[in-house]
C-alpha cells in the first residue's frame, strides 16, 4: 500500500549504529554464499532477501519514500560492512542506495510509483546518457537504446537509465535520467567477465517506450541542485552535490573487500614456509614489511574515503554549495581511495603463494574485484586527476562531471 506522509513521520527510524549492526549479521549470512554469486554471475536472491529483510536498501532511501534517510558516513558503513561479507552483494546495495539518492530529486509522483507498495524495492541504474530520448509536446519521452552494466538488474523492479534528449525536430535540447519499469526493457544474459562476476551487471536494451513526464530527471538540474524532489524539501541529504555522492557510493564495497582481505593473507601464511628457502613467513623480514605496507594502504584508502563522506556531509548539513576545488578532491579522493586498497590487496595477493590462486579463495576473489571496481569510469585515475589539478593550478575543469 502507499507510504502516506502521516505514516512516515510516525515511524520510528532505525540509529545509523543500528542499521551497521544488522548489516554486519546479514555480511555473516551471505559470506558462504559470495563464490556462488561469482559462479552464477548475479547475486543470489537469498542474499538480497536478507539486505531487503534487515532494511539495508533504505539507508539513504528518501523518509518520505519509506527510507531511513541517514548520512554518507552511514552509506559507507553498511556497505563496507556487507563486502566483508559478499563483495559482489556489497557493490550492488552501493549502487542501489546511489539509485534511492537519486529518487529524492524525482517528482513525488515517481517515488510513489517507485516505493509506494514496496519500501524495501531495489533499483538498477546506468546513469550515464548512452541512450536517446524524444521530448513529446506533453512532456514525456520516447526512449531506446542499450545500456551495458546493470548492476543488480535481475533483482530490480525499476530502473533509471540515462539518455541524450532530442526535441522532435532532432536538436539535442538535454540529458537525464528516465525512471522505467524492468519489465519494459530486455535483459542481455552477457555478463561474463574476470571481476565482480557476481554484481550481474548485465545489458538492458529497450525501444520506443514511452516515459510519463514525472519519470525523468534532468542531469543538468540535478547538477545545480534545482530538482523537482527538492521543492519544499525540509532535510539535508538531498541538499549534497550531486557527482560527490554518486562518486563515494561506487567506493564502499571495495573498504570492506579489501578490509577482509588482510585477516584472509594472515590465515593463510601463518606457520607457511617460504617455498625453497629456510625461511617461515611468519619470521621473514621480507613478509613482515609487505604486511605492514599492505595494512598501511588500505588503511589510507579507508580513510580517504571516509574523509570523502564526512565532507559531503557537513556541507549537505549545513546548506551551503560545497567549493569546485573540494569537489574535484573528493572525486581524486575516490578514485585514489580505491588505488590504495586495490595497492594494498595486490601486495597481498602476490606474496600470499599460489595457494590464493583458487578460484575458491577469497583473496584471489578480493584481487579480481578490487581491480574491477577501479575500472568504474568515474574511478578512472588519469581523469580524476586531470580535473583536480586544473582545479588546483586555477583552471576550470573541462567537464560538468565534478
């Protein structure tokens, strides 16, 4: 049934601590089930069935929406808490809390088409405009195309798909995001890949549907924090930049993958001989400061990231426009943040022995991933870095993607 505003202000909303409390159990139930996610290239439904159960997909989710509405701070928590369990699990709640974030800015209607008989619905996005939609004269859209990286497409009852917008006589007028039911596009079954096989990050492709005026979203608007969602809205979250946000939530999977990788390398060298040596890896120098440069850098990447978050909060928080310099650090943030944890597992990896080369083995898991999650295009180091130093040499950057 409908959430009506009566009945979300009386809900009682669960603590950020105890949110991260049942995401850290349900990372204990799903941790048996993160190499059958990785052979059957999706998460499980039992594994979204617990996050779904312990209301983990509404930590960022808006109040009015059924959501708990808490803090970027909190996003990080619960995500990295669920990839200690389930990596694969992990990055598909990220990227769905980055999807319920942007539902705040839809219209009302949208929301209620989206939450209104399900609070706990989990939606799959490729924001990036790669499709193409017509602006009719009562302002919705026809929209086709084909959008690879669904994450989580195969558990979701919606979708947010981005597309260049043309008007009828084919001048490009916009770009945004069109909300649509799943069951309006095809699921392409090509998700076969080296990393992150268990997200089911798979393509949807879809042909002259018609979007309602209420079910899209301009990027540009949203960019300027001048959304739909935002007129006579009363809190904070919502109130964050835009690109910082959908940054940071590609970024928590990989604090937990990489945190619960290092206990992983310790299990498995302790006692272990150094092959063809007189050395045990427990006494060898060599290992000693390997282990200690790897926790260093995972450390610093943990960090970073939370730096990220804690900074788009406390401007969100206080209502004010976060600076372009800061802008540009937290998307260098993000995508040095996750270098270093990647840095850090590789270190790991290389000197844990062959042993981590199963394909049953958590840390070769933690290796394959790590390196897939700072493919993400918006984690891409060069660009990244090119933006924030034009930014600290005093340049615009060439790119609204900040």
């Amino acid at each position: 049934m409908v959430t009506t505003m009566a009945e979300v202000s009386a809900r009682q909303n669960p603590t950020h601590e105890e949110v991260v409390a049942r995401a850290r159990k349900v990372a204990i139930a799903i941790k048996e089930d993160a190499g059958t996610a990785d052979e059957m290239r999706r998460v499980p439904e039992a594994s979204i069935a617990l996050m779904r159960e312990a209301e983990l997909l509404r930590t960022i989710q808006p109040r009015r929406a059924g959501g708990h509405e808490l803090s970027m701070r909190a996003h990080l928590d619960v995500i990295s808490a669920l990839a200690e369990g389930c990596g694969a699990s992990a990055w598909v709640a990220g990227v769905a809390h980055a999807h319920s974030w942007m539902l705040g800015h839809f219209p009302e209607e949208a929301l209620q088409d989206v939450y209104g008989d399900e609070p706990d619905t989990l939606v799959s996005a490729v924001i990036g405009p790669r499709g193409k939609a017509v602006r009719q004269a009562d302002g919705s859209h026809v929209l086709e195309g084909f959008w690879p990286f669904a994450s989580g497409c195969q558990h979701a009852t919606w979708l947010i798909l981005g597309a260049q917008v043309f008007d009828p006589s084919g001048e490009m007028v916009d770009e945004g995001d069109f909300l649509l039911p799943t069951d309006q596009v095809t699921i392409k079954d090509d998700w076969n890949v080296a990393g992150m096989q268990g997200t089911g990050s798979n393509s949807v492709v879809c042909k002259d549907v018609r979007i309602p005026a209420h079910r899209w979203l301009s990027m540009p608007k949203l960019f300027e924090l001048e959304t739909p969602g935002l007129q006579g809205y009363d809190g904070w979250l919502y109130r964050a930049e835009a690109v910082p946000v959908l940054s940071l939530c590609l970024t928590g999977s990989a604090i937990g993958i990489a945190r619960a990788a290092l206990p992983e390398y310790l299990r498995l060298v302790a006692g272990k001989p150094v092959m063809y040596t007189d050395h045990i890896h427990d006494e060898y120098v060599a290992t000693q400061m390997n282990v200690a440069q790897a926790a260093s850098l995972i450390d610093a990447g943990e960090m970073m990231l939370y730096r990220a978050a804690d900074d788009i909060d406390r401007h969100a928080r206080a209502g004010e426009r976060m600076p372009m310099l800061t802008r540009g650090r937290i998307r260098m943030d993000c995508a040095q943040g996750v270098r270093f944890l990647m840095d850090g597992v590789d270190k790991l990896f290389h000197t844990g022995g062959a042993t981590g080369l199963s394909m049953r083995n958590a840390l070769q898991r933690a290796w394959r991933n790590l390196h897939a999650t700072n493919m993400h295009g918006l984690l891409a180091m060069e660009p990244s870095a090119e933006i924030y130093g034009r930014l600290l040499l005093g340049k615009e950057p060439n790119t609204p993607i900040v």
